[in-house]
C-alpha cells in the first residue's frame, strides 16, 4: 500500500468510526506534505505504512495530537477546538515541530486505551 492510499484509507475509517477531525486531517496532510524533514520521513516511508502494519497515519495524527495536548502547538490547539485544521496550519506546525513529530513517527500508536481498561475494571469490582 502506497503512503497516500493508506492516509485515505484512514480517512474513510475515521470518518466511518465518528472522528470527523481526524478524518480530516488523514485528507489534508498528504496535501501538505511537501518538503521539510517530516515530509521526506512519512513520504520515504520504507516499511507498509497501512493500518495492518505500521499506523503510519495515525502515527502522525498521534503526533500532532500530543502537541495539542502538552501545549506545545496553541494555534493548532485552537484548530482542534473549532473542528476544521488550515492546510497552511499544519504546514507551519510540520516544520515548527518536525523533531518531536519525527520522534513520534518512531512508535505505533496504541488506540485502543479504553478497550484495555475493561479488564482492569473488572478486576478491581472484583477485588
């Protein structure tokens, strides 16, 4: 699977799943995907970068999720709130932030958190 079919294949299953941001984001990115370090990693990805494999959408999805979250990308934050992420946006936010980004790129993303606590729930009912 190519890297573009993987991100729009994402983006049909977010879409599907009711993450409508993320959906989005798995449309815009390869639009923005250029130049730069961030570009040249997903773009050169060598291993299969689709959801059977390596998550690589989700990988960066993941990314830019966490500098929401760590307060590192306000702008970006802002977007996130309002549902809709500029393409310019994540461009900027791709080069101001390409080492942490190119960092995350490094791990596959575990989504599946709250499936996992299930278990842990009813252990502790129990216990």
């Amino acid at each position: 699977m190519t890297v573009a079919a993987a991100f729009a294949h994402q983006a049909r299953a977010c879409a599907a799943l009711g993450s409508p941001l993320t959906a989005q984001l798995c449309r815009t990115l390869p639009q923005v995907l250029a130049d730069g370090p961030v570009a040249d990693r997903v773009l050169g990805w060598t291993g299969d970068p689709s959801t059977a494999a390596d998550s690589l959408p989700l990988r960066l999805c993941g990314a830019l999720h966490a500098l929401v979250l760590t307060g590192q990308a306000h702008d970006l934050a802002r977007a996130y709130d309002g549902g809709v992420v500029d393409p310019a946006l994540l461009r900027r936010v791709l080069d101001d932030h390409a080492e942490t980004i190119l960092s995350w790129l490094d791990s596959p993303p575990q989504t599946n958190e709250v499936a996992r606590s299930a278990a842990l729930i009813g252990a502790a009912r129990f216990l």
